[in-house]
C-alpha cells in the first residue's frame, strides 16, 4: 500500500456506517453491521498483498494459479473494541493468526495503559493488520504499534470504522509507514476524546454495557 490514508467512500460501506451512527441502532444491529463493514475493509486492506503462483489441476489441464505469497497474516485486536472488527476479517482470512493488545484509556490523561499483551510468533515475517473501530487521539494505535515493533512486526496496516483527523496526524507522525484504511474522517474529538459526530463509545455499542 502506498497511501498513507484510504477512506473506503464505497456506497455499502457509508450506508451501513450511516446506520451504526444512528443512536437508535440496537446492540444486535450495531455488531452485525460492524462485522459486515469490517467485510468491505478487510477487502481494501488486503489490497495488494503480494502474489505469488502454485501448480494446480483443474479437472480441464494443469495451470499456475495465483495464491497469496508469505507467511499467514497477524490480525491484532486493540481490546476491546478492536474484536468487532476482528470477527469480520477472519471470516475473509479464516487462517491468519491472531493476537491481542489490552490498552485502556485513563479517563483523566486520555493516555493508553496496557494490560494485557499476546501475539503471534514471527512478526517480523508476516503483514500485521491492526484493527481498532475508533482512531481518535490516537495515543492507543500508536502505543499498540510501538509494541508490536519492539516484537518484531515491521509491515503494517491499520484498519478502523472511524477515524478523527487528530488520530491521523497523531499516527503519521509516530508511525508514517502504517497505512491506514478507515470508512470515514470525522470533523473532530470532543474533550472528552470523543470523535465527533461519531457513533459514541464503540465498545459499549457493540456490548451493550452501557
Ligand atoms: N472510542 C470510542 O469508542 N469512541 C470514540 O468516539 C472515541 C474513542
């Protein structure tokens, strides 16, 4: 990939994201379309994976038949929100492997504190797909990203619903090699870290904890 930011402006995708916007949407809904839409991004993230050719036997003749080249792909999931867009992208790649990255945010400082940390082994010869619904200040990409160099991942992507043009400059700058794909860039975050006009707290949408 060689954008740094891909907005899937595809109709689906905006139509569905119109609807996980509305506060009405039910729970149920809420993490149908979000595995719908995770669907649509996996596709445009998974654009241009390298190709590579394997000997097959149709039942007509022999051919050289286009496979995926490398190592099974890493799926990351920035807990928790991150496992709604998880579920969806291995229905399309039901053999990647998958790792963990828990971050929550400190409510007063907005800033990320891990706890709970569990990937794949090999990173550094795999594409790592790190999926999180909401880039919003960005302090949580970017510290999972941090993590999952200093264990080796060194090709990366970063696929999310929603993104706040703060969270984008914010990764550009820590991390100017991780694309990212994303269904929309809203106007802005709310002081509280919200993005803005959003869809609320993902996590809890998705959950129904709230
Ligand atoms: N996380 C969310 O779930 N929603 C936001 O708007 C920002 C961060």
């Amino acid at each position: 990939m060689t954008e740094h930011l891909t907005i899937v402006d595809h109709p689906l995708v905006q139509h569905k994201l119109s609807l996980m916007r509305d506060k009405e949407t039910s729970t149920k809904s809420f993490r149908q379309l979000l595995r719908e839409i995770s669907h649509l991004l996996a596709y445009e993230v998974t654009r241009n994976l390298p190709m590579t050719t394997t000997r097959i036997e149709t039942p007509l003749e022999p051919m050289a038949a286009p496979v995926i080249e490398g190592k099974k792909l890493a799926l990351v999931s920035i807990l928790r929100a991150g496992n709604g867009l998880l579920d969806g992208i291995l229905d399309l790649v039901p053999a990647a492997r998958v790792g963990f990255v828990g971050l929550y945010r400190d409510p007063e400082t907005l800033q990320p504190v891990q706890y709970y940390f569990k990937v794949p082994p090999s990173l550094e010869d795999r594409l790592t797909i790190v999926v999180d619904p909401m880039l919003a200040t960005g302090n949580s990409s970017v510290a999972a990203i941090d993590l999952l160099k200093q264990a080796g991942a060194n090709n990366l992507r970063f696929m999310c619903l929603l993104a706040a043009p703060e969270g984008v400059a914010r990764m550009r700058e820590a991390h100017p090699d991780v694309p990212i794909v994303t269904a929309a860039v809203d106007s802005h975050l709310n002081d509280h870290g919200y993005i803005v006009p959003g869809l609320g707290d993902a996590g809890d949408r998705m959950y129904g904890t709230k």
